[in-house]
C-alpha cells in the first residue's frame, strides 16, 4: 500500500500535495484549462507564388554578386596582411 501511495504521489504536482498546500498570494486556477496551441492546422493555401522566376532569379543572382564582392573584400584584406 505504501509503494502504491509514492507512485501517486509521482504523478501529482507538489502544490497539490496535501501538507504542502499553495501558498497564499498567488491567483486562482482558472476553471478551464488554457486550450492547446493548434499546431496542426495548416494555412490556407497561397492564391499567388511567393516569387515568381524572374523574381526569383533576379534576387540570386543579386546574393550571389554581393557574395563575391564580399569575398574580394576579405581576400584582399588577408593578402594585405
């Protein structure tokens, strides 16, 4: 019998625990438990592309010229070194 009241003492939170008790300056629980965030629900499906081809192509290209820029500037900084 002791073993089966240390197994539900586990499982209950220890402000539940009966000589334990809550402390007396915190707010009461709400009636109704706080519902679960809905993690599954998907959006709706997109009516328009993000980014059409052109778009998006144009903007690589735009990442990869600042890129290389970006790489002069450190190889010419290391060279000068």
């Amino acid at each position: 019998m002791a073993a089966g009241l240390l197994m539900c003492a586990c499982s209950m939170p220890l402000t539940d625990a009966p000589l334990l008790g809550l402390p007396e300056n915190i707010p009461p629980r709400p009636e109704t438990p706080a519902a679960y965030l809905p993690v599954h629900d998907m959006p709706a499906p997109r009516s328009a592309p993000v980014l059409t081809p052109e778009e998006q192509a144009r903007i690589e290209k735009e990442l990869a010229a600042a890129r290389d820029r970006q790489n002069a500037k450190t190889n010419a900084q290391r060279s000068a070194e």
